[in-house]
C-alpha cells in the first residue's frame, strides 16, 4: 500500500484547515451545538459550495468529486480537531458512500451540492418491511434534521424515506454531546421506495460501514490531536512554583505518553484509510482495528487533557470538556471498542 500523501492530498488538507481555523472556532461550535439544529448553516454551505466537501465521494458524474477513503480521512481529521457541528459524517460520508455502492444516481446530486442532506437508519433488526416500514431506531445520527432517510431494514434491504411522510415519528435525543445530534425515529407503515439491486445490498450496506469507521477514527484522532495541543499549551503557560508545570516530571512523562496515544491512532486511522482505498483484504481488520484504538485514545486524551488542566479544566467556560463529550459519544457510534475489538479477531482468523 502507498503511504503517503500527494500534493493534491496537501492541499485538501490545508484548505479544509484555513476554512475551519476561520469559521469553527470554539464560540461557533459553542453556538452550533446550542441552536434548534445543531447546525452551522453558513458554514455548510461553505463547506459545499466553496470546497464542494458535500460531494467528496460522490462521482463525478453525479455532481462530486469521485475522491476516496483517504481524501475523507484527512477532511474528518480537519473536522475532528474543531468539533465540527454538522451532517457530515451522516450524509456526505455514510449516505453518499451507500448510494453510490448501490449505483442510485437519483439522490447523489442534491447531496454532492449540499442542498439536501440524508442520514442512514441501520436498522436491520428492530424495522421491519411489510407493506411498509414499521418499527423503531433510537441514535439515528442527524435523523431530525435529515431531509432523506435511507431506511437499512431486514434482508437487507435499503428503503428511501420521506422524513415528512404520514407514520413517520422523528424525536431528537438529548445526549451528553451537544456537537453531534441524534434522534429516535419510529415508523409506523411506512410508504417507502427500495433502494438498489437486493443482490448487492449486503455488500454496500458492509462497505458503507466500513467507510464510516475509518472517517470517524480519522475524526478521534484529529480531536485527541487537537486536546493533546491544549494540554501541552497549558503545561508550557501555567507557572507554580516559579515554573512552567510542564517541567514537572508527572506532565512531562503524562503529556509524552499522551503524544504516543496521538500518534499510534493516527497510523491506524490512515493505514485503515489507504487498505480501504485500495479495497485490499485487510481493510476489514484495519477498519475495526482503527475504530476499536482511536475511541480509546480519544477519550483517554480528551480525559487527561481536563486533568493536566487542574480546577480550569472542569469548569463550563473552558473548551476541554467539549472534547472529551466528542469523545465519549464517538466512542458508541458505530459500536463500542470491545465490539470493533472482537470484529477485529473475527477478520483476522478469516484471513487464515
């Protein structure tokens, strides 16, 4: 596998972190994540019509770009660093990557443009299609703000869900990160149009989990990068003593094994990345690997950041405790770490 970044990559990458340096700072994020949507509309449209990141894995005969896993690894780690409040990760990741790997064109170019966005129910075990879609899902990412459901039922098979359609209940979920919004969404006979050839369903419906751990690992750990920053930041201007608290041998040995906890989830965010990229048959072991590592490391930075910031670290005003709700609810998302661990142990005996 290729490991490193082209200029092209470079550059992505640099104009995703000169947007998000001037319109995500902490008093938007603080501002997003206390409005009715949890939503920065300005800078959604940014996002989508400036850099046209809405349609970053959306073919380019549908109105994207037709980039990979690894072009998302780098936007989510940009994302992450500055808990971006927004349906990212729902649409323009999980719900484009399922449309195209089920070949549906009819939906991608609203959400290449940004115009519309969608969220994906997986919801294989608890809605069940009959006539029409019935039953419920709680922690639907953005399921209250999505103007498309793409309803994961049994078989699988993948059904297109007008939010506005009669029988369709949509109730948002008061959970402990107020960045990232959830819902519960119960369906009571649905109408609802299948998605996609029966036949590859299964696959697409794997391949779009897949693609969703590996950006959401990407997102960890540009958020424990980010809260690792703080901390050293703090370590080095708090003074006791007639000295900077980073010169004492707890901090130092604490922040250098924080700095081991940043590195390591970022070589397995993107090794997981660039496997995936090339659709090599490790990149199932490295995806769970990557979810599994990166949720542990994040929390445990974003943790230990609130610590080597002493009294200031608790209190509401000071940004350490955003990082640390991120990362406690990215932790569950996609499943625990002990879940993606045991995914892990599973693909590699399968390799032999």
């Amino acid at each position: 596998m290729t490991f490193d970044f082209t200029d092209e990559q470079r550059a992505l990458r640099q104009a995703v972190r000169e947007l998000l340096d001037d319109h995500s700072a902490e008093p938007a994020v603080r501002a997003a994540a206390a409005s009715a949507t949890g939503v920065d509309q300005d800078l959604w449209k940014l996002l989508a019509e400036q850099l046209g990141l809405a349609g970053l894995v959306v073919p380019e005969g549908c109105g994207g770009a037709g980039a990979g896993p690894v072009e998302l690894a780098i936007v989510l780690e940009e994302m992450g660093k500055k808990l971006f409040c927004g349906p990212y990760l729902s649409s323009s990741v999980l719900a484009a990557t399922l449309l195209t790997e089920l070949s549906c064109a009819e939906f991608l170019p609203d959400l290449a443009s940004g115009q519309r966005t969608a969220t994906v129910v997986f919801a294989q075990q608890s809605i069940a299609a009959g006539e029409g879609l019935s039953g419920e899902q709680r922690f639907v990412l953005d399921g209250a703000t999505a103007d498309l459901l793409l309803v994961v039922a049994g078989g699988p098979r993948v059904f297109a869900v007008d939010p506005a359609a009669g029988g369709v209940s949509i109730q948002p979920m008061s959970t402990v990160d107020g960045t990232r919004r959830l819902a519960a969404i119960t369906l009571d006979d649905v109408p609802a149009r299948p998605v996609g050839d029966p036949g590859s369903t299964a696959a697409a419906v794997d391949w779009t989990l897949r693609t969703g751990e590996v950006a959401l690992a990407a997102e960890q750990a540009g958020g424990a990068r980010a809260a690792l920053d703080m901390a050293v930041a703090y370590a080095r201007a708090r003074f006791q003593f007639g000295r900077a608290i980073g010169s004492f041998q707890a901090i130092k040995h604490l922040c250098a094994d924080l700095l081991v906890e940043v590195e390591s989830a970022y070589s397995t965010a993107y090794a997981a990345a660039w496997a995936l990229a090339e659709r090599s048959p490790e990149a199932t072991a490295l995806a769970a690997m990557a979810q599994a590592f990166c949720s542990d490391a994040f929390v445990r930075v974003a943790a230990d950041n609130i610590q080597i910031h002493g009294g200031i670290g608790f209190t509401w005003e000071h940004p350490a405790h955003l990082y640390l709700r991120r990362a406690r609810s990215s932790a569950q998302l996609l499943g625990d770490a002990a879940t993606h661990r045991e995914r892990y142990l599973s693909a590699i005996v399968d390799q032999g």
